[in-house]
C-alpha cells in the first residue's frame, strides 16, 4: 500500500506542477483591429447659442410700473413704435411744478422790467429775474425730455422676438422687457479657449449639433471672431453664420466643431488603442511595442504618419500591464 500512496502523492504534485505552470505561461487574451482608412480631422471644439445677426435688447431707462404694454410678441414693428408705457404720474407732476414756477417768475421778470422803465427798480433785480427765467426754462426743458423715457419704442425694424413683464409689475434698471430683431439670417456665438484661438480663421467650416436635432448634423461658417478676449474667462467670442435653411431656432444651443484641417485617405487606429506614441501589435504569438508618429487626433481615431501598415494587428484597447514580447491569443475583434 505505501508505494501505491507515494506513486499517488507524486501523480497529484506533478498535475498541480503542470496546471500552475500552465496558469503562469499561458497567453494572455487580447482583442485586435485592423487600421482603417478614413478622413481625418482636427477640430476646435466650443459651445455656442443661436442669435439673430440683427437684434437689439429694449430695456427701461427709469424703474417706474408698467401701466400699458403691447400684445405684440411674433409681430413686425417699425423703428418709434411704442411698445410699453410706464407710469410717468410723479415726472408730470414735478414738470406741471417747474412750469407754474416758470409763470410767476416770467411775471416777475416782466414786473421788474415796467419798473426798471420808470426808474422804479435797479437793473440788477432784473437781471436777476432773468436768469431765473432762463434756469427754469432749462429744467422745464429737460423735464420734458425725461417724460419720453417713459416710453419704451422700438429701436430698430423688426419682428419682437420676445416679451416680458406684465402690466403692473416694475421694470427695473437693465431688464429687457423686449427682444426686437430679424429672424433671418442666424449666426452661433460661441466663446473659444484661448489656447485654441490662434487655430481659427475666417471662412473656416464648422459642423454643429443641437439637442433638438440630434439625427443631424448642421454646417455653419466662421464669419469673425473678437480682437480682444475676456481676461476672465480666458475665452474669445466668435460668430458663425449659419445657412438661410438652418433649423435651429433663436437661443437654442450647440455644440460646435469648427474643422481647422482635414487629412484625406489617412490610416487611422481608434484613440483607446495608443498611450503616449506607443501601440501594441501581435506578430506571430507574442505581442510588440511599437513606437509611431501621429498626426490629426480626431473623434474618429488618431491618423498613424509612420511606424505601422495596413495589415497591422492592433491591440486595442492599449493594454497597460502587458509587456513587449508577451505570449498572446486573439480572442476577437475589438469594437
């Protein structure tokens, strides 16, 4: 019985010897591409809003109640067309104030004068009663014109886009009560990072997508672009004109690829594939480290300029605890 056991003991050591053997040399599964042949190219990306090219915001000029406003939201106006009236009761008041004040002393001044005539009255009370008329005069004057900026008119030829406020309710300083402008044409203002701006140039084609239209792609074109970028935010505004036939719609937001240069007919290996100029391939049964030189890195993959062909198994994605010469198996294409 014991050599029985022994032999036993020895056949089980020996199978476990071979399976841990074969757990630590057995190949390493790896899924692989193929590089592909496509366009590449480089983009800027940014976020933008619709604006009409032409527009202008109307906003009070005095933080006074609304009293009288417009239905005239979607409708065409002209330049002066009054939109909004606010309540002016306190300015007439004061100007009907300036104006009896004005009366008596243009009574008084023509007073003085009758008696300046008959040597009753010195020419210094007149004159002094003629510079009250004149001051008064002024203010009367500029009371008047205060009482049109109780008005809100249109500022420009146009379609109003947008109102707010209600009758009743205070306009205050700086809020837009009014949006008056075309709806036709559109352009994308978007803000760029700085360190992409040096890249844009006029007439440069840009390809947009919007929430509202997610199955499309829409073009656009760079038209200009700001001189002076905010210091703040470390961006530059630029505009970009959108076709007469655009879907998009005033104040709706996208995305905005604005393509800088396109590589025709480049090799391309999906972006997940390399890590620092170095990509994994399988020649035979073992894995290699291949150095490459790269070009455009777009949405579609990285453009390969050098350091790998077409027929190139490539382990995708890049394998990070695999070592050049390791024994591999291919289990599949990777997606």
């Amino acid at each position: 019985m014991k050599p029985f056991r022994l032999l036993s003991v020895v056949v089980a050591l020996s199978v476990a010897g071979g399976l841990a053997a074969w757990y630590v040399w057995r190949p390493i599964p790896v899924s692989v591409v193929v590089p592909s042949r496509g366009s590449a190219a480089e983009i800027v990306y940014a976020s933008g809003v619709v604006e009409p090219v032409t527009w202008a915001k109307v906003t009070p000029l005095v933080r006074e109640r609304i009293v009288e406003q417009c239905n005239c939201e979607g409708a065409a106006v002209k330049k002066e067309d009054i939109l909004a009236r606010l309540d002016d009761s306190e300015a007439r008041a004061a100007l009907a104030e300036l104006e009896a004040r004005l009366a008596l002393a243009e009574q008084e001044f023509r007073r003085y004068n009758l008696m300046l005539e008959k040597n009753t009255a010195a020419q210094q009370s007149v004159d002094r009663a003629s510079s009250e008329v004149e001051q008064l005069k002024a203010l009367a004057a500029g009371q008047r014109a205060r009482l049109d900026s109780y008005i809100i008119r249109a500022p420009i030829d146009g379609v109003v886009l947008r109102q707010d406020g209600e009758v009743g309710e205070v306009a205050d300083l700086g809020t837009a009560l009014f949006w008056v402008g075309e709806q036709k044409p559109l352009l994308v203002v978007a803000d760029v990072n700085e360190e992409d701006i040096p890249r844009l140039r006029l007439g440069q084609k840009a390809l947009l997508k919007s929430d509202a239209f997610k199955d499309q792609t829409l073009d656009a074109t760079v038209s200009s672009i700001t001189p002076k970028g905010d210091p703040v935010t470390k961006t530059y505004r630029v505009k970009l004109r959108l076709p007469d036939h655009t879907p998009l719609m005033i104040g709706m937001s996208t995305d905005v690829n604005v393509i800088v240069r396109v590589s025709e007919n480049a090799l391309l290996v999906p972006t997940v594939a390399m890590q620092t100029e170095k990509i994994f391939t399988v020649e035979g049964n073992s894995a290699r480290l291949r150095e490459i030189k790269t070009g455009i890195r777009g949405p579609s993959g990285i453009e390969i300029r050098s350091g790998l062909d077409e027929k190139a198994r490539v382990i995708s994605p890049f394998p990070q605890d695999l070592k050049d010469g390791a024994w591999v198996t291919i289990t599949g294409a990777a997606k």
